[in-house]
C-alpha cells in the first residue's frame, strides 16, 4: 500500500482468496484493518497525507476487486431485501460505508449505495423511489452530528427507519441513541446482524423535534454564527502572548485558522449534543497530532484560555471550554517533541 503498489495489493488478497479466504473476511479483516492502520501512521507522522490518500485509493479499488471478481464457488445468498448506504451530508470519509455495502451484498441484500456526503432532501427523495427498508447512515466525524440528525429525523417521518453507524456517533452508539436512530451497530457485521433481526418501519408522519431541549438556549447557533469573529480574536490574542506566532508564515498563520475552525466546530457539536466528551475527545487526539509533529501543546491551551474570554455570554461554551483545558493539562501539556515548529 505505501509504495503505491495497486496490482500487488489486489494480487495480495486474490491469493486470500485462493487460501481458502471468503470475501467478507478478506474486506473486514483484511482491507479495513489495513485502512486503519494507515490513519494511524498518519496520525503519527510516519506517513504523509498523499500517501494516506494514495493508500486509501488503492484499498477502494481492492475492494472493487474483490466485489466484481469471479465468484467461482460462492453461493448465491437467498434476497434479503432494499436497503440504502450512505455518508451523512458532508461526510467525505465514505470507505467504512462502502465495507458495509459489500458485506451487504454479499450477505443478499440489494443496496443501493449512495457514496459521500448526500444531501438530506435528495436521500429523501432517493426514498420515496425505492422505499428502501432501511437507511444505513455513516459519519466518523462527529461534527456532522447535527446533519445525522437532520437525516435521521427527516428519513423516519417517510417511514424509513434509520441504522447508524461509524465513530461519529461515539464508541457505544450514544450519540445514535441520542439523536433518535432507531439502531446503531458498531461495524459491518453488526450491521448485518441488525438488519437480519429487523427493524419496525415508522408511520409516514412528521412529527416536532423536541429530543434535545438544550437547544432551546441558542448557543448552538449563536456560536456558530460568531465562528468568523471568534477565530480573528483569539488569532489576535495568540499574537499578543504567544511570541512565536508573530513570525509565522502565511501557511502557517493559515494552519493554525484552521485548527482553530475545527476547534470551534466540535465546541459548537458538543453544545449540539451538550456533551462534553465531543469536544475534550477531539483536543485530546489533536494534541497528540500536535506533538508528533513538534507543536507545544501549550500553545493549544492557550489559545482555547483566549476563546474561554470570548465566551462569557455563553455559559454552556464557556464550560465545555474550561473542561478542554482541564482535560490538557498535566506533565504532557508543555511537551514538545522534536521536530518542525508549526
């Protein structure tokens, strides 16, 4: 995979299956703990981002390898039903949902995969074609929640139930829970499991969303609309404390925008969800991205001590930010490992 071998990689897992290998073990067991393998390098900075892409290139066409190659010996599973796969909008990362799609098919089911970030009207839509019996939902990044739920909602009130999945939704499907998914499975085998079980269809109805009263507060949308504001004070205010910025680069002062728009994003995710653990989960991995690439992480905690002043109308943000920084604290909070400052 790393050194961009597309023919090797695919004779890899053809030989799996001369071995004595199935498909569906080949695609779990094989291609996605590859894949998982090749976010953790990157993490680390053992890899760069265009290998990272590289190799996930190469693992998709594995799996169209594997999917459209002779199936001399398999049996033909009995049908099983409709169902639909897809990412949530704006969910781009959509491997693990193509995994659960081959597994599904393999396993009978007719599916129809709709790939990256679908818009919510036209998954409804695509429904109202099909009358698919269920909706397979995947995000891995927890900032689209509110997007889940937006489609979560909108597919039960055309009688669709919903199944979510992906580590969006939190390692024991809380999040899931929390947003009304009538199930949530924690891998493609699970999937199948639920599908197989069941799930009960939905009366075609619309129906008021009043699942997460804490909205009622406006943080949510009031941190969202500030976004831009918040970013340019704390920017100003990294400036004037931490001396280092003031001789960034141009990329470099655009880096760190961005870190701060992803901060902000899960901040304003985890008042969505008001939970904080979407929020502290997310500094605690950035901070170790950070240090593998050489960045202080006390630079992190500054700047979101900078954002915690920019909050004091907020009382649920302000607390959420307050806990980031606890949560950063400690002996590793001023670690630097070596290598390119930021």
């Amino acid at each position: 995979m790393l050194e961009g071998s597309e023919y090797d990689a695919v004779d890899v897992v053809r030989t799996g299956l001369g071995a004595g290998w199935d498909e569906e073990g080949l695609l779990l067991d094989v291609v996605a703990a590859v894949q998982e393998k090749i976010g953790v390098e990157w993490a680390a900075d053992r890899i760069t981002v265009a290998q990272e892409h590289a190799a996930t290139s190469i693992n998709e066409r594995v799996i169209a390898a594997l999917a459209h190659g002779p199936a001399v010996g398999r049996p033909v599973p009995p049908y099983r039903g409709r169902v639909t796969v897809t990412c949530v909008d704006g969910e781009w990362h959509a491997f693990p949902a193509r995994l659960v799609a081959e597994v599904l098919r393999l396993r009978g089911w007719q599916v129809d995969y709709l790939g990256a970030q679908t818009p919510t009207p036209h998954l409804v839509a695509h429904q109202h074609h099909t009358n698919s019996d269920a909706v397979l939902l995947s995000g891995s990044i927890p900032t689209h929640l509110p997007a889940a739920h937006a489609a979560i909602t909108a597919c039960q009130a055309v009688g669709v139930p919903v199944l979510a999945g992906g580590r969006a939704f939190g390692a024991d499907g809380r999040f899931a829970r929390a947003l009304g998914a009538d199930a949530w499975a924690p891998d493609a085998r699970g999937a199948a499991a639920v599908l197989e079980a069941g799930l009960p269809r939905h009366p075609a109805v619309r129906q008021v969303v009043d699942d997460l009263p804490h909205l009622a507060d406006q943080e949510y949308t009031r941190v969202v609309q500030s976004r831009s504001r918040l970013i340019r004070q704390v920017l100003a205010g990294l400036e004037s404390r931490v001396p280092a910025t003031r001789g960034y680069s141009d990329a470099q002062r655009e880096r760190t925008a961005e870190d701060l728009v992803h901060i902000l994003d899960f901040l304003a995710t985890a008042l969505y969800m008001d939970d904080a653990e979407v929020f502290t989960g997310f500094l605690e991995w950035t901070s170790q991205v950070l240090a593998a690439r050489g960045v202080p992480v006390h630079t992190l905690v500054t700047g979101l001590e900078i954002l915690a002043e920019q909050l004091h109308d907020f009382p649920r943000g302000l607390r959420l930010v307050r806990e980031g920084v606890a949560c950063l604290r400690g002996p590793a909070a001023d670690a630097v490992v070596p290598g390119t400052p930021a």
